[in-house]
C-alpha cells in the first residue's frame, strides 16, 4: 500500500473528453499526490522519437493517466504533455507509477 508521504508533491491532471454529442469537455482532477524530480532526460514517446523530459513524476497507482494526460505543476503557466507513461511498478503490491513530461 502507498505510503503519502512517499508523493509530498501535488498536481492537477487535465485531461480532454469526448461527449456522446461529439463535443469536447476538460476534465481536471486536482491535488493528486505524487512526487516530482526535475532533471533532464532522454526518452522516447509514444512514437519512438527521441524527446527530451523536463522531470520525472512518481504517481501513485491508483492515480488514472493516459498517454493524452496533461499535467499541471502550480506555479507553471503551461499543461505539460506526458512524453513517457511507464506501466505500474509492482514486486509484491502495487508500488507506484513512472511518467516523463515536457
């Protein structure tokens, strides 16, 4: 079980739908924990090209993410795209989940 204060960070995902009428709707879900570590590195997306990431986010892996996810750190005036969603990392229980952003 994830321990909070493992993800003393917060953020708010956005993420686009669809409705039944073909309309998009944003969705944000807000203060989900997780821990972040700026550094810069290369990864590939979900298109195999070489991208450079901004910093590396630890998500709980009860948190729902999506390739098409945005990410929102407060005090940053932009959505950053995720570059690289890992699969969660699990030895015995589910431990957490690894996404690069821009």
């Amino acid at each position: 079980m994830p321990v909070s204060h493992l993800f003393p960070d917060l953020v708010d995902l956005v993420d686009e739908k669809t409705t039944a009428w073909g309309e998009t709707k944003t969705v944000i879900t807000k203060d989900v924990p997780c821990r972040i570590e700026h550094s810069n590195r290369l990864v590939l997306n979900a298109e195999g090209e070489q991208i450079t990431s901004h910093a590396l986010i630890f998500f709980n892996p009860s948190a729902v993410l999506d390739q098409t996810t945005k990410v929102r750190i407060a005090g940053d005036s932009y959505d950053h795209p995720i570059i690289q969603l890992d699969p969660v990392k699990s030895m015995k229980d589910p431990h957490h989940q690894e996404v690069y952003i821009r």
